[in-house]
C-alpha cells in the first residue's frame, strides 16, 4: 500500500499509509526533528477520527478513502451524504503538523478526533507503559508534556470540546517485522476533541511543538502552497515535472547551524556526504535552486578532514563520520556541475583550497588506507564505496583495492580540477597526472573489472560511471560495449539491479531466509542509478533525438506508468531484483528522486546547464 509523507525542511515529518495506518514505527503525523536535521522524536502517532450524527457514529479508520495528492496528501470520504476531505500539511521550518478537515453534509454533524501520543527515537519503540503525560487544557488548546523529554506539544482545535482521556493500546508494524526490527509499540489515545459542523465548514486541527502560532493556519496552508508553486515556477520545467521537483524539496533542510543539507532519505537517514553530493544537481540545479547549492557546497566544505568529506552525519548526536571513498572525489565533481550552471568564479576561488587538498590527499594517502598507488590509481580499504553496508565485521560487498567507479571518478576529478585551474589562473598540476591514470587504467582494464586489481569480474552497475561522468578514460567503443552489457543484465523497470541475475551471489528479493544486507548490493535494484545509466546512453548514442526519446520511453515512461495519477514524486531507495520488483527501504530517496529528474532534464530533454561549453573543453 502506498506511503505518503510531507515535510517540514528540518528534517521533521508526517508520514502514514493511503489509508492513514501505522504500519512502521517510522510512521506518525508529528515527527520532530529536535537537533536539525536528526533527532527525529515521535510525538503523535495517528489522529483517529470518527463522524456522529443523530443515528449513527462512523469511524473513518473502518472506511477506505479515495487519496489523492495536489501540493499536499489529501483523503476523501463520502459517507451517506457527508462529504469529508482531509489534508495534511506542515509548516515550513516549524515543528508543525496541521490537518485541514472541509466537511460538507446535509445536516448538522459532529466530529470526533482522538490523538494517538508517543514521546520516543523514531528508532524506538515504546515497548513498556512507563511514559507518563501532564496535560493542561485551555480553550480550544491541550498542552501535553511527556515525562522523558522537556518539551511541550500543543494540540489546537478553535470552537471545540475536550473530553480528557488516556488508555493504551498496542500497535503492530507489519514493515517492520518484515525487516525483522522491533514491531510492538505501545501508544496513548488521549482525549477526543469534538467539534460540531452545520451542514457545511472547513477547519483545522494543529499539531505543534513551537511556543507561539504566529499565523492562522488557514493562512499557513495559502503560505505553504504559495511556496511549493514558487518552487515550480523557479525550476521552469513543464508541469509534468512538477510532483519531481516537490518531491525533491522534501530533502532540502535548514541544520541547527543554519546551514543547508540533503537528507538522504525518509524515514531513517540523516543527511550523508555520498547521498547529498550525488543528490545535489537533481534536487538543486535542474531546480534552479541555486542559492541552495553553493550553501550545502560550503557546508560540506567546512567539515573536510584530511581531504575526507564526510560520509555522514548520525541522526542520535549529528557527528561526522568519515568512512568513505568516493564521497570527496563526488564533492570535485558537484562543484563542478555548480559551475556549469551559474559560472560562479568567486565560488570557485572561495572553495579552491578545500578542492586542492583532496586532490592532494588522495595523491598522498589518506585515512583508511586510500592512497595513489604506484599505478597512480586510487586504493583503498573494504566497505568504503557507495557498496558499503557491513554485518558485525563482515563486509558482503567489501570492494576493498581499486574498485572501477573510483578510478572513474579520479580521473574525472583531475579533468574538472586541469579545466578548472586554465580558467582562473592557477597551476595545472593535473593534467599530466590524468593522462597517468588514463593511460595505466586502460593496461590493466582487460575485461570488465569491478575492482581493477583484483581482476573481480562480478557483474556489477559500477563500472556505468566510466561512461557517464563529463571526462571519460576509456573509448567509445569500450563506453558502448559497457551500456550494452549493463542494459542486457542490470536495467529494470525500477532503476539497476546491484548484481547480475547470473551470478550466484545473486539475491532476487530483499527479504528472504537471510540477513537483508546480504542482499542490499547484491541483487536489489537502485533506481537512482538509472540516472548515470541514461546518461551514459545519450552519450554514446550521440544525444541524437531519437535515442533520447527512445530512453524515455523504455527507461522512464515504465517506471512512471506503474505510480499513475496519484502519485506524489517519492521513489522507494530499492526494489527486488526479480520481479514483481516490491518496493523496500526508504519510501523516499533523495538520489532516487534527483537522478530520475536530473537524467529526465538534462539527458532526455536535452535542457543542459547555461555554461557548460565554457567549462567542458
């Protein structure tokens, strides 16, 4: 069943299924972010709301609503000649979940709404009935203050009863006993608010951490619509863009330092160095939100270690760490797209020095053993690539030496950093070392090697990069050779698969008789990677229009058709490798969403960045 979720560009969400259940602990309608944007704390879990006329009472969790989604998730009811729309809205950069009920009925009626309360990690569950609630009502307000955590919730409804109450009740998260976490919660109904209706009104219940409501939530709503239709209008895509680039504002949040970040995917990830640099031109650029961008470039900027660029940021305590590879040489390569867009030389001069002493690094050796080898390619230590998911000590996909996507994306470093010091002056020390790289990659590139020194002919989507970057270091023929093999064995209606289907490592469901982390690269399809594939496609097909639409047709169109009219931009983090490809992981990934967008402008339609023949050459 589908998930809808808004948010509130703090990392705050509200999320629940097309029916408004609970079925992850991930779930709520006020997830808070407390240190932005981590420290998600589950504060409502659900509202359950029930209609009373004279005769009857109906429970709206017992009937199935039409969804829909238009800037925000909406839920339809018709109920014996009572017309009941809900919405559900945040506002933005406030810890602030606000539902707009329009009821239209024949006669006087009576709502019922009954908050369901938590105080927990979003990680968490409430697994004993120890929390307890000091709640002070005022008129048409309750203030609850839960007993494990120093902040207040406000629950506003104007013109209405309260009745206090308080009992527990269990829920059960079938997603998550399908992954095989924690799945028994226990949640407080508190009290019912009740509010009658003459024939026909609209009116709002808010859901709020923030000490003081500055505006009517009637006018919050007309706020926030107004921003996500600036939003569209920024980007100057044509309206069948437009559910992409909402759903790629969702990443975009402000950081206790009011700097700016991308959070790499709802529900559980924070922001992390990989996702958000692989995110940054589908979320910002296409966008045009380029303010945006140069902000994240200079936050990221600013927590380079050693040349190390983090990998990401914890959501308990917001710390660094810094186990990754390739996220520094992505950093080289997202400023450089920056620049394509905007030309931004006193950028470029500000941020000079952070791009330099990676390079150096690299060259020099680094923490986790990633060093310039003798070859002058790139090595490094096991689980440090974008395959890096680890089992206690055991790395399924451990990669560790040269793995291909690095050398690509080394090479192409040095290109953009030779093109980069022409244009402002500065000593072209790169060059000649690209040629290097180019030259010794090429002797030992044989066949198609997933990690160069170890001869690892698995079949993987990695070796895709080697085409699809701006500078290349193999042949057009060995760039079609590699698009067709990947097209053969990788592509699916969903994005990649992580491993060919004839491999025997190869594990077609995510979920089986073993840990899913076994299967996370070594099977499972991606769909953010359909967008380097697409790209690498284009290339090699000479961008000619027919190629162009022919990868619409056959590497997106299949994939939209499957999420129809009602569809609100999110794409899932993975699916299964075989099909009926389920959806799994996140139900909203930055990179999925920003790759598909990103490879759909740029790739298919062809709309390149302004400068792009100033910096390419």
């Amino acid at each position: 069943m589908r998930e809808w979720i808004v948010t509130n560009g703090l990392g705050g969400y509200a999320s629940l299924n097309s029916q408004n259940q609970n079925t992850r602990k991930f779930h709520g309608l006020l997830i808070s972010s407390l240190n932005p944007p981590t420290k998600r704390w589950v504060f409502v879990s659900n509202i359950f709301d029930k209609i009373k006329t004279n005769d009857k009472t109906y429970y709206l969790s017992n009937i199935k609503s039409k969804y829909n989604f238009d800037y925000f998730p909406s839920f339809n009811y018709n109920l014996d000649n009572i017309i009941v729309k809900k919405t559900v809205f945040m506002e933005y950069n406030k810890n602030t979940t606000i539902l707009k009920y329009e009821v239209n009925s024949e006669k006087p009626v009576t709502l019922v709404h009954t908050p369901v309360l938590n105080s927990r990690h979003f990680y968490d569950v409430t697994s004993q009935r120890y929390l307890s609630f000091e709640q002070d009502v005022s008129r048409d307000m309750v203030n609850v203050k839960p007993s494990n955590i120093d902040k207040k919730l406000k629950i506003i409804l104007k013109d209405s009863v309260y009745n206090p109450g308080f009992y527990w009740d269990v829920f059960y998260y079938e997603k998550d006993r399908e992954r095989n976490e924690a799945w028994v919660d226990n949640n407080v109904h508190f009290g019912d608010f009740e509010k009658t209706v003459d024939k026909k009104d609209e009116y709002y219940v808010v859901l709020t951490l923030e000490n003081k409501i500055n505006h009517d939530p009637s006018e919050i709503f007309l706020k926030e619509t107004q921003r996500k239709k600036d939003l569209i209008g920024q980007a100057g895509l044509s309206k069948d863009f437009d559910k992409l680039v909402l759903s790629a504002d969702n990443f975009v949040v402000k950081k206790g330092d009011n700097s700016k970040s991308i959070v790499a995917g709802y529900y559980w990830f924070a922001d992390w160095g990989r996702d958000t640099l692989i995110s940054l031109p589908g979320v910002t650029l296409v966008t045009r939100r380029f303010d945006d961008a140069k902000q994240i470039l200079k936050s990221f900027s600013r927590y380079c270690k050693n040349g190390l660029i983090p990998n990401a940021f914890m959501d308990c305590d917001s710390n660094p760490i810094y186990n990754t590879v390739d996220a520094s040489l992505w950093y080289v390569d997202r400023v450089f797209q920056y620049l394509k867009y905007t030309d931004d030389k006193t950028f470029l001069e500000e941020i000079w020095g952070t791009l330099d002493l990676i390079v150096e690094c690299y060259k020099n050796g680094t923490d986790f053993n990633i060093k310039m080898d003798n070859d002058f390619l790139i090595s490094h230590g096991p689980g440090l690539t974008w395959m890096d998911v680890k089992i206690d000590d055991y790395y399924p996909t451990p990669r560790m030496g040269k793995a291909v996507e690095i050398q690509a994306l080394w090479y192409n470093a040095l290109k953009v950093m030779s093109n980069l010091s022409e244009l402002v002056g500065k000593d072209d020390k790169y060059c000649d070392l690209s040629e290097r790289v180019r030259n010794n990659f090429n002797e030992q590139f044989e066949q198609v090697y997933d990690v160069v020194d170890a001869r690892d002919l698995s079949f993987r989507p990695n070796q895709i990069f080697l085409a699809s970057l701006d500078f290349s270091m193999i042949n057009k023929g060995l760039q079609k050779h590699v698009v067709d093999g990947v097209r053969e064995q990788l592509v699916t209606v969903f994005g990649l698969r992580s491993l060919s289907p004839f491999d025997s490592n190869y594990k077609g469901s995510y979920i089986g008789d073993y840990n899913k982390d076994v299967a996370y690269h070594n099977g499972t399809v991606w769909p953010w990677l359909m967008g380097p594939f697409i790209r690498a496609f284009v290339k090699v097909k000479d961008r000619e229009q027919v190629w162009r639409s022919f990868a619409f047709d056959n590497f997106l169109k299949p994939m939209f058709d499957v999420f129809d009219g009602s569809w609100d931009g999110s794409i899932y983090e993975i699916f299964d490798g075989d099909p009926v490809y389920a959806p799994r992981g996140c139900v909203s990934q930055a990179w999925s969403v920003a790759e598909i967008l990103r490879t759909w402008v740029e790739d298919i339609n062809n709309k390149l960045p302004d400068f792009e023949d100033i910096y390419l050459f």
